[in-house]
C-alpha cells in the first residue's frame, strides 16, 4: 500500500482581514455565522487588542481553500470584493 505524500494531505487556506483602529477597548474576539450557516457560507469574525492609546479592531471574513498543491501568490485576488464586504460588516 503507498501511502500519501506529505503535500497530499495539507490543505491552504486563504483568508481575508482588514485592520482599523478603534477608540480604547478590552481585548476580546467574536465570531459572527449567518443564520442556517453550512461549512461552506463564509462567517465574519473581529478581535480586538491594545495598540497603544487606542484598539486595533480586526475583522476578518471570507476565506477560500486552496486547490491541492498550489502556490500563493499575495497579489493575487481569491475571493473577489473580500475587501469590500469586510468593510460593509464592519459598519453593522
């Protein structure tokens, strides 16, 4: 039997964050699922930290699974408008 390659059994993920800074705040981290969520919906998620006299609120979003065995490439664009519905969240 042979057995799989070490490559063949890692999975990439590429996910999506967007960083503002916030008036002072506790640290924490939430993570927001639609209603009726399945694996595959894409969910929000923000933490927060102390980032001198202020808060670094972080949000992150909408991730893609890389396909067996491919490279990444920073400038390339994976999930298209991730930026723009980050934003949009991050205003509710």
């Amino acid at each position: 039997m042979e057995l799989p390659s070490f490559g063949d059994m890692i999975r990439g993920t590429v996910g999506h964050m967007a960083a503002f800074r916030t008036r002072k705040t506790a640290p924490g981290a939430v993570s927001y699922f639609p209603k009726n969520h399945t694996a595959k919906d894409p969910y929000y998620y923000v933490t927060w930290r102390d980032w001198g006299d202020e808060s670094l609120a972080c949000f992150g979003g909408p991730e893609r699974e890389l396909r067996q065995v491919t490279q990444y490439h920073s400038a390339k664009t994976y999930v298209a408008g991730a930026d723009r519905d980050i934003r949009r969240f991050a205003k509710k």
